[in-house]
C-alpha cells in the first residue's frame, strides 16, 4: 500500500501511461493502460522481476487493491505483450 501512496504522489504511473501511445484495440482492452504500467512497478519495487510471478500476483488481493481494481490483474503474457509493444521486451 505504500507504494500505491507513493505513486499516487508522484503519479508515475499516470504520468507513463499518459505518455504512451494506447496500441491496443478498443474493443480487446481489459485492463487499463495505467493498471497494467502500475502492476509492473509494483512487482518490480516487490522484487518480482520475472513476469512469471504476475500469473501468482493477479488474484493476490493486495496487489489488486494496489493497482485499484478489484478483480484479477494482467497475465504474464498480457504484460509480455505490453513491453514488446514498445520494444521493451
């Protein structure tokens, strides 16, 4: 939860998300651009780094409630998907 705070002050995640392109499309998306930026930051300042352990963390309430959303978060290949959409994978 403290890194929910601090992001909420910093707006890191927001601010990322404002400054990506949304690639996906409208109608497939089922987790917000900023969720899933968030998700990924909060499992790496977790020491998740291997996007493997996000297929563990989605159904993890606390991360769930970090992120904001109160159902399972992004799969391993979703996030996959999202960093290789912008060369990071």
């Amino acid at each position: 939860m403290l890194l929910r705070q601090i992001d909420a002050r910093t707006g890191l995640s927001r601010m990322a998300a404002k400054a990506l392109t949304e690639r996906r499309t409208p109608g497939r998306i089922h987790h917000r651009l900023r969720d899933l930026l968030a998700q990924r930051l909060y499992g790496l300042c977790c020491g998740y780094e291997d996007l493997n352990d996000h297929d563990t963390l989605r159904a993890d309430l606390l991360m769930q409630t970090a992120v904001g959303r109160d159902r399972p978060l992004a799969s391993s290949p979703t996030l996959s998907r999202l960093g290789t959409a912008w060369g990071a994978g």
